[in-house]
C-alpha cells in the first residue's frame, strides 16, 4: 500500500507540472520550485537542526553529480510533458529498470545473464512501438522523455552504489539540495509569479508529491523486500492514464498501450529473474555467482 500510494503521489507529480507547464509556465522554473520546496520538507521531516547524519556524507561530489543526474529526469520529463500525454512518459520511463540491469555490469559489476538480456532487447522493442521513430511519430518530447528515464536510471545506478556507504538521509537531503542550488542562477531568467490560486496550489504541491512520496518508498523498503515490491510501480500506469482522462481528456493510442505492455512484461520477466538469482545465490558459494548468472 505505501508503495502504491508513493507512485500515486509521483503521478500527482507529473499530472501537476504538465498542467503548469501547459498553463505558461517555464519548466526550469517548475522543476526548481519542485526540488525547493522538497529541501524544505526534507529538512522539517528529518529535523535538521539536531540531525547530523543528513549533511554527513564521505562523497560530496558524488551527492552532488548525482542529484543533478535526478534534476535531469525531472527537467526532461517536465518538458517532455509539454507535448506527450502522461501514459506516454510513464510507459517509456518503465524502460528505466532495463537500462539499469544492462549498465549495472560495467558499473556494479552486476552483469545480467542471456534471458535478461533477451528481455531488455524486447523491452527497447516496447518503447520503438511507441515512439515510431521514421513514421512521423517520433517528435521532441519523446526525446526529452528518453533522456529523462536515462538521467533517472544514472541516478538508481548511482544510488544502489552509493547506498552501501551514505546513510539514507544524506541521500534524501543531497538528492534536493544539489538541484535547488544548480538552478537557482536561473530562477530570475525563467521564474514568474503566478496568477492563479491553483498555479500557486500547484506549485507548493509538487515538493509534497515528489518528497512525501520518497519518503513513502523508503518506509516500504524498510517493511518489505525488493523482490516482494518490485511490481507495485507499474501501478502508476492506471495512475497516470486515469489522471491524463480526468484532468486532460487524453486516452491513450494503441500503440501506447502495446509498447507499454511489451514494457511491463519484460520489466516483469527481468524481476522473476533476478529474483531467482538471489534466491540461488544463498544456497551457492559467492565464487559461483558469475557462472550462475550467465545462466539466469
């Protein structure tokens, strides 16, 4: 349940700033606000005034490289939401999980067997289905929507290695301050005041979606295993095509659904398989973990 409601409050997220950046208002300007105000929950929900393990880090740079690398993912997305509908992004950020099982082996040394590979294949062949590159399907927005789930897959990587060694506060807190800082030289270049309550609503809400949202994930990590969670983000796709129809009156294509599906099942495919990596793991010694793995 905190799992789904977490992708619910990132679907708010996305729902928020499209309608923002639909109403006149720059993306940089938006996805700044978003990482400010997140700064701010971030240091009232951990109190930092009295809790030193949120500024504590042995790797600065590194905190530092990769929350720009989450401002990324959520400038691209935001402009890629200018132009494609929520079902559109979100099927094509669910490649994410796919790209970063085929750069966790030259990054993390976690090289995916022949199936896993095989299923990325057939996951790329998802997102062709819904781009259409060559057959006038293909525009700006589902470019900026690629880099995006690229920049947020850099971001997991970086995450999953840095997780061993930075406490989960430090991550949170660097994950938003590095953002605010980086853009904030540009807050009086695309910045405006603006003229509607909701815009207003709206802006101080995408802070709340993307920090308490966060904060959910990390509270169902804590009760629950990866493997047994793992399938509970693809609910953001009912999320997102149900808030696309109510606050946009977008449904999505065939093509759409197609790709996403392909997607979905091969995000799916690679979760059974890594699954029973680890299950076969804490029955073979760690010497047989590569030979294991070319099977799986």
């Amino acid at each position: 349940m905190l799992v789904i409601a977490a992708f619910f409050l990132f679907s708010m997220l996305d729902a928020s700033a499209k309608y923002l950046v639909l109403s006149g208002l720059e993306p940089p300007f938006v996805a700044w606000v978003r990482f400010a105000v997140h700064l701010v929950l971030v240091l009232i929900l951990f109190r930092g005034w009295s809790n030193p393990l949120l500024f504590r880090s042995d790797a600065k740079m590194a905190q530092f490289l990769r929350g720009l690398f989450l401002f990324g993912s959520t400038i691209f997305n935001f402009f890629a939401l200018q132009s494609l509908q929520l079902a559109q992004t979100v099927s094509i950020g669910f490649f994410g999980p796919m790209l970063v099982t085929a750069l966790a082996g030259p990054f993390l040394g976690e090289w995916a067997g022949w199936r896993r590979w095989m299923a990325v294949l057939v996951g790329f062949v998802g997102v062709l289905v819904i781009t259409r590159p060559g057959l006038g399907a293909f525009g700006i927005g589902h470019l900026f929507s690629i880099m995006a789930m690229t920049s947020q897959s850099i971001y997991v990587i970086m995450t999953r290695k840095m997780g061993a060694t930075e406490s989960s506060e430090s991550l949170i807190f660097y994950s938003a301050l590095a953002p605010a800082l980086f853009m904030l030289p540009a807050v009086p270049i695309y910045g405006s005041i603006p003229q509607q309550p909701i815009q207003w609503a709206l802006l101080l809400g995408l802070g709340f979606f993307g920090g308490f949202g966060h904060y959910l994930l990390i509270r169902a990590y804590k009760i629950a295993t990866t493997s047994a969670l793992a399938p509970y983000p693809y609910s953001q796709m009912l999320w997102m095509i149900a808030l696309g129809w109510l606050i946009f009156n977008d449904l999505p294509d065939l093509w759409t659904v197609v790709g996403a599906s392909i997607i979905v099942a091969s995000g799916l495919y690679i979760l059974h398989r890594e699954h029973r990596l680890r299950l076969a793991n804490r029955t073979t010694p760690h010497g047989e973990t590569d030979h294991l793995a070319k099977k799986l």
